[in-house]
C-alpha cells in the first residue's frame, strides 16, 4: 500500500515539473521578436531602419542580438543593439562595417 500512496503525488510533481519544461508557443516568441524589434529600432535612432533577424545567444548569457541599419540611399550606418531579457532594454553602439540580411518580411 504504501508504494501506491507515493505513486499519486509523485505522478503530480513529474506532470507540473514537465508543464514547466514546455517551450514557449509561437505566438510568445513571435512577441519576443516584435519586443526586441521595436526597442532596437527606437534604441538606434535610426529613422528608415532595416532591422536584422535576431541572434539568440545561451539563456545564461540573457541577452540577444540585432544590427539595425539605415535604408537611406548612400547610408552606411548600423548599429550593433543588444536587447537584455530581463530588463527588457536595448542598448546600441555604432557598427558601420557591419552588415546582415534584413528580417523576413511576413506572410500576407
């Protein structure tokens, strides 16, 4: 019997520990995305900006990356944004030699 009352609270603890292992939907990251976008961007200052995919590092790093870049014709500033998850702030530095293939536009 007493292999059975462990059994039930042990089969509770596994299911609600691996409902916090899922991962996040797709409608999560793809707010992630559009939160990390915007404060590039507005971190940047640039006005018709091309803003790159993001970069992911390990979460122990906490932050993600995206270079911003300006669509003006004969322009050649970027910036290098890293976007810290936790405090969800954006901080830019110049990174004019830089280049990397724009988001992709989405479906219509």
């Amino acid at each position: 019997m007493r292999t059975t009352t462990l059994i039930g609270p042990l089969a509770l603890l596994l299911s609600v520990a691996s409902g916090a292992a899922h991962a996040s939907s797709d409608d999560a990251w793809a707010a992630f995305d559009q939160d990390v976008t915007r404060a590039c961007i507005a971190a940047s200052g640039i006005q018709q900006a091309r803003p790159s995919t993001i970069v992911g590092f390990d979460d122990r790093v906490g932050v993600v990356a995206m270079l911003v870049e300006d669509r003006t014709r004969g322009s050649s500033t970027a910036k290098l944004c890293l976007y810290d998850k936790k405090s969800k702030q954006a901080y830019v530095d110049q990174a004019d030699a830089w280049s990397a293939p724009p988001q992709p536009r989405p479906a219509k």
